[in-house]
C-alpha cells in the first residue's frame, strides 16, 4: 500500500550463489594437475560473484577452460558453444513486482539465445553499468521516490557530471508506477532521462507501466518490442519460436525430507539459515526483525467495520528495530489457516509433510526444510490473482477439453478484459481457480513454483519515537467484502492477519525510513490532514508535539483537519484528539464527518474544512507553516485543489501561479504526503 502503486507481490526463480566464500578440499590421492583444476574453477567461480551478497541475483557465466588436461582427454573434449551476448536487466524494486518481471526478461532472452544477468540496483556497480547493454525496471514508491534499493543508484546518476560516462551503454527501461499517484513513474523517468543525458544510447522509448490499467499486460506488449531491438544490437538469429510453445518450464525440485532427518525452519519467525533463497524482499531479508504484539484493541464502535490498533514490541531488536516519527513498517503477513488447509487438501498434499524446494544449484525458492503448511501460510502468495501463466500451465495438468480451452482463452491477450473481470476484478485466488477448474491437478512441486512469493505490506507508524521509542504502533482497517457470485468473502491477507494476532505473538517485520518529518523548532505551526487511517502518522506527530509541550517546550499554533464516516462508528483515537485540543497541543481542531445521521448537511469531507478554513491556513503558511497531507490519494487530490482554490480566490493568484507556490513548498520540505492508492 505504500508503493507509489508500481507494484504487487511476486517473483520468479532465479540462480543466485549463497556462500561469502568457496572452500576446496583436495583428496591425497587427487594429482597436481587436477588440483590446479579445482582451485582455478573455485577462483573462477568466487570471482564471478560480484560481490553479491548472499540471496542473489546474478548468474555465472560461460564456464571457464578446463586446466591441465591431457592430451589424450582433449581428443573427447566436446566442441564449446561460442559466448552468448550478454544483457544485464536491473532492478528497483519495494515490493518485489520489478524483481518478478526482471527473472521473466531473464528466462525469455535465455530462451532466446542470450546470457541474461539480473542485479539488485543495490549493487550496481558503475564499471559495468557504462559499458553494457542493460535493461532497466524500476518502480516508484510513495510520493517519486526510488525503491530503497535504488537510491544509491538514483543519487549517483542525477549527480554524475562527466556527460560522457556511459557512452559505451545501451539501454532500455521500463517504469512501474501509478497514475493515482502525484509523482507518476518519476524514478523510471530519471533513470532513462539520466542514462540518456550521461551518453548512453536509448533502444527503445521509456515505457511507463501503470499498475491503475493492467500494467502486466504494457509490459508484455514492450517486452515485445524488446526481443527484436536486442536481436538486431546483439546479432542473435529470431527464427525459432521455441520459447512460445514450449510451455512452462520448471527448475525446482521438491524433496520430501523425512521426519528426523533435519531440523525445520521456523516458518514466519525464521530466516532461512542457508541464506540462499531467490528473493531479496521477503520474510527471509536479513534486515527483518521480531516484533512481539503486546496490545490489540478495536477502535471502531460500530457501522459494520473494523480498525485494529495494534503496537508492537522492538525493544529486542537492537539498532534495526529503532524508529522516527513519521516513519514506515513493513508487516510480513501469514495466509488464513483455513484458507491454507482447504488448499493443500486440494492438491493432495500432507500439510505436516517436510520439504525442501530447491533447484539444481542448491538456490532455494523460500526457506527450508519446512512443513507444507508453512510454506503456504508464510512464503507463497496464495492469495494473489493469478497471473496468465498460471492459468497455461494450469491447462497443462487439466484433463477436461472444456476446461483446457477455457483456461487458455482467459490467458490470450485478446482476452485481456475478459481475464480482469474474471480474475482480477473478480478477486479469483490460486485456490478458486483450482476449484472452478476440477480436472486441474498440478504436481505440489510445480504448484510452489508457480505461485509468487508473499511479500511484505508497508504502514504508517501511528506512535512516536519521542513517546514509545521501542514500541511501534500501526492502525489498520480490516479489509473484508462479499465477493460476487455468491463466492463468500474476500479477506485482505494483512489487516486480516493482524486483526488474529494475540498479545504474545511474534511478527516478522521491517522499520523504514521516510521524509515525512516534524519540523526541527517545535514553535513552526503545523497543518496536519488526514482521512480515516490517514491519521496514523499524525497520531505519532501530535503526541510527540503533546509530550514537548507538557515538558514545558513552546509549541506552534497547529492545526488538525480529520475525517471519518460518522462520530459514533469511527471516530479513532477521539479522547487523545480532543485531548490535544483542550491541552493546546492544537490550536485548531476540524473533525469532516461524510455520514454523521445526527447533523446531516450533506456529506463533508476533510477538503470542505480545507476550504472552509483557508484564510486561517494561509495565514500559518505565511508564519513559516508545514503542511501534511496523509491517506488516499483521491483525497489528497481533492486537499490539493481546496488549497489551489484558496490561493486563487483569497491570494488572487492567476494564472499557475497557485500550482507553483505550492510546487515551491513541497520542494521547500514545506508541503509533505503520505498516501497511497485504494
């Protein structure tokens, strides 16, 4: 949810190497020459890592001479392939989807007779970048900002001054954003503007995804620009049309490992101790921590809908489970219990089984050995809608005709509204699709690789530092709705999760870092508004502010704008505002009620309060004012046209020249969002 709405949960396999060193042991009785073998093939292959560290990325590539054969052996040595031309496809990506889509180039220009490597723009390194044919998809998050693992490579490429650094680069990218956002694809626009600007040379148009329009489908449509572009740079021949009816190929192995064999991963509260899986954005990130529920509370009266306050203990977690005010948490949610045993008696499998999953290199797709259950309720994202490839491979393993040729139809592009309506906008799961098609019976193995990793879902902090410094606090409403054709009940995977979890429970999770900041001097006036959950962060700015001021320190004249359905139903936190209100702490309190029965004038919003109280915001802007906006993006569009219009008609600001004083101010750190699409 807080994206910048670029991406969804999701990966695909990829060949990454785990060890941080290559041990070789050579037996007594192994000679000289096949000694010098084994440690010039480890050099090579140590060298070929990149540096990476473990849960990789990046592909070893054409193996190297063989060392002191005889002469005899080199008769049967068989003729080696000449190098295939090499594509590096890098990555930003929050929430894994740029990833996903990265191991998809990969697999595809494999296919296709390329030696495809994909890296975490985390490691870039500006050596290879300014001299490659590289390919770029990057998502935005939040309010234009690159993915925590492309800032570095964002920072040096705006900055970079020599224009001439990447003349030797051919380059293509690819944006993943969403036009609810203000900042549409802002990082994919700097990364092809920059690499454009720096010498490099542009294959195809910057191609903008908008996750708001099936941007799965923009992919696939650029992807097949792409294929042509690269064969005609590279030289690689297109006639065969292997790749397209193939069908889907598979690279993990499933073992079953018997019960007192190994030791189990410990599901949800354990990384994977071989450091060796695909994804470097899951529950198995090294920079995830333990966070211990101690309350759980419901915040809403009534009206039929839940909002949980839920805090969570960090004081166990050293420096990474430190935080600011304002800042984000990311929540590493399991899948309903019931949900995950209706599937895996679906499939036939044993949910107390141990396996392990893992390709021929050792590389594993989540951590392991574990229980099936767990790697349904804790990995794999059963409850995402399933991809096209999902649906061809399921009509791989269908014995009805009727049912194959249904599955295929909804997986053609010129099916594509068809597919959203059935699948997407019909919120259809990995598990519905088995049960509309019965015939459909894929092998367990398969079935785990098929389905994308589980990912984490970010939250505004609702505490503060200042106040609970080791206690993290996130408001969330739950999200549950009747699904259509009387299919029962949709269940959002992590506010239902976090509504189950009782005081005691151990959740992995993850604290970011973010902008959205108080201003240093406590005396600036502060103008804060949100909508319903929208309130989260400003919650942990106003009790900061109140703890400031109760110690005594002089506090500005702050103003709160806050809107919720009605004031008996979900009115959150209204003895901590009002107290704010009466102890001065605010200034300024407006409460935007859109359904309150009792004074019905006609549904107010947090916008109307905005334009009802403009001169007085206006007059705490000219005094140095911060302005914070927080919740949908649809209401932060329509606080942004409030404010336009108070600066028209009270300013008498003509022309654009509304628009650039607030430009200004957000450029000034003056005019802060924290949003997200809904």
């Amino acid at each position: 949810r807080k994206s910048g709405g670029g991406e969804v949960a999701g990966s695909v396999p990829l060949l990454s190497f785990g060890s941080t060193a290559m041990q070789v042991r050579v037996l007594p009785t192994v000679g000289v020459a096949a000694a010098a073998a084994l440690v010039a093939a480890a050099a090579y292959l140590y060298s070929a890592r990149v540096g990476r560290k473990s849960g990789g990325g990046f592909r070893i590539g054409t193996a190297p001479a063989r060392v002191g054969a005889s002469k005899s052996s080199k008769k049967e040595e068989v003729k080696e392939e000449a190098p295939r031309p090499k594509v590096d496809v890098y990555f930003g990506s929050q929430t894994g989807t740029a990833e996903e889509y990265a191991k998809q180039v990969q697999r595809e220009g494999d296919d296709r007779g390329l030696d495809v490597t994909v890296i975490d723009l985390e490691l870039y390194d500006k050596s290879r970048v300014s001299s490659a044919t590289a390919v770029f998809l990057v998502a935005t998050y939040g309010e234009g900002e690159p993915t925590d693992n492309g800032r570095d490579f964002h920072d040096w490429l705006v900055s970079e001054e020599d224009e001439a650094v990447l003349s030797n680069l051919s380059f293509a990218v690819f944006g993943l954003g969403n036009t609810q956002y203000e900042h549409f694809n802002s990082f994919g626009k700097a990364v092809d503007e920059n690499c454009g600007r720096l010498g490099g040379t542009r294959l195809l148009n910057l191609a903008l995804g908008d996750d708001d329009n099936d941007m799965r489908d923009t992919f696939e449509l650029w992807l097949e620009k792409l294929w042509p572009t690269l064969s005609d740079l590279l030289g690689v021949e297109q006639s065969s049309e292997k790749w397209k009816t193939a069908g889907v190929s598979y690279k993990f192995k499933l073992t079953t490992i018997p019960q007192e064999a190994s030791a189990l991963s410990n599901g949800a509260n354990s990384p994977c101790e071989s450091g060796r899986t695909l994804s470097s954005l899951t529950l198995d990130d090294p920079k995830c921590i333990d966070l211990v529920v101690s309350v759980n509370r419901e915040l809403h009266d009534a009206g039929g809908r839940s909002c949980r306050h839920v805090e969570l203990d960090a004081s166990g977690c050293g420096s990474l489970g430190t935080y600011e005010t304002g800042d984000h948490v990311a929540i590493y949610p399991e899948n309903d219990a019931a949900q995950v045993a209706q599937l895996a008696a679906r499939l036939g499998a044993d949910p107390d089984a141990r396996i392990l999953l893992e390709d021929e290199h050792g590389v594993r797709y989540f951590p392991g050995p574990c229980r099936v259950r767990t790697a349904l309720a804790c990995y794999l994202d059963i409850n995402s809608a399933p991809r096209k490839s999902f649906l061809v491979a399921m009509a791989e393993f269908t014995s009805d005709p009727a049912e194959k040729a249904r599955l295929l139809h909804l997986s053609e592009r010129q099916n594509q509204d068809e597919y959203h309506a059935v699948v997407v906008a019909g919120n259809r799961t990995h598990l519905d699709i088995l049960t509309d098609f019965p015939s459909a019976n894929p092998p367990l193995e398969h079935f785990l690789e098929l389905v994308p990793r589980l990912h984490a879902r970010y939250y505004s902090i609702s505490s503060s530092s200042l106040v609970a410094p080791f206690s993290v606090h996130v408001t969330a409403v739950v999200v549950k709705y009747d699904l259509p054709e009387d299919r029962g009940e949709f269940k959002g995977v992590c506010t239902n999760y976090l509504a189950r979890l009782e005081p005691g429970a151990v959740v992995r999770g993850m604290l970011r870092r973010t902008a959205f900041k108080l201003p240093a001097d406590p005396k600036t006036p502060c103008i804060f508004i949100g909508a319903g959950t929208g309130l989260a962060p400003l919650r942990g700015m106003c009790l900061e502010l109140q703890a400031r001021h109760a110690a005594g320190v002089e506090v500005g004249p702050n103003m709160l704008i806050f809107g919720c359905r009605n004031r008996k139903w979900d009115y959150i936190y209204r003895e901590e505002i009002e107290g704010w209100a009466s102890d001065g702490t605010l200034k300024t309190l407006h409460v935007a009620f859109s359904r309150d029965d009792e004074s019905f004038k006609g549904k107010v919003y947090v916008q109307n309060k905005v334009d009802q109280d403009g001169a007085k915001l206006l007059a705490l802007l000219d005094s140095g004012g911060v302005i914070y906006v927080c919740g949908s993006t649809s209401m932060a569009r329509e606080v942004h046209r409030a404010l336009l219009n108070s600066l028209v008609f009270l300013r008498k600001m003509k022309g654009n020249r509304a628009e650039i004083f607030l430009q200004d101010l957000a450029k000034a750190g003056r005019y802060l969002k924290d949003v997200w699409s809904t």
